[in-house]
C-alpha cells in the first residue's frame, strides 16, 4: 500500500521537473534571443534572431559543440580512476609510471 501512495507523488515530481525543464529551455533560449539582438547586430551586422531561431541556435551548438552537460559528461569519472589507480600505487610503480609519462610528453608536470 505505501508504493501506491508514493506514485502520486513521484508521478507530480515528473511532471514538475518537466515543467521545469521547458521553462528553463525556453528561458536561456529568450536570453540568447535578446543578448544576441542586444550586442551583434551592432557589433558585427549580422541581422536580429526571432525567438525560434534562437532555438535553432542553441540545438545546433549543442549538436556541433556537445555543450549543456550537467554532470560533467561522460568522462567525469576517469581522472577519478586515474587519481585512484594511481593511489594505489607503489612507491617504485609511481616513479615507473612517471618516467613513462615524462618519455612520452616531455618534463612537463611530470
């Protein structure tokens, strides 16, 4: 009984996260609409972006520049495992593994 009470409200906080993430598309979209008219018309004679354009413009960044991660991407974690890997290490393993660095990429950081 208490995962039929729950479904009400997980169905709610869909719903409003959703709603939440159109508001906020719409929302950067407007920003860059008006940014875009308030400085590069002036600046570079390009002509004004409609609303629709706009979003245009962010989905082809996006596309093009893979921009907008909220967690980082997918490669967030391998500098993590590195880091640990590297941890993990014995002393003679460490000063192995950064010799090998240094031959491949030069003295730099290493």
């Amino acid at each position: 009984m208490n995962n039929n009470s729950s479904l009400p409200k997980k169905i709610a906080k869909g719903i409003g996260f959703t709603l939440l993430a159109v508001a906020g598309v719409l929302g950067i979209t407007y920003l860059v609409m008006v940014l875009w008219n308030a400085i590069l018309p002036d600046l570079i004679h390009v002509g004004h972006l409609g609303f629709w354009q706009a979003l245009g413009l962010l989905i082809l960044c996006k596309i093009l520049f893979g921009g907008f991660k909220m967690n980082g991407g997918p490669d967030r974690g391998r500098g993590r495992r590195w880091k640990e890997k590297f941890e993990n290490m014995s002393p003679e393993e460490r000063e192995e593994f950064k010799q090998r660095l240094k031959e491949r990429y030069g003295n730099r950081n290493c």
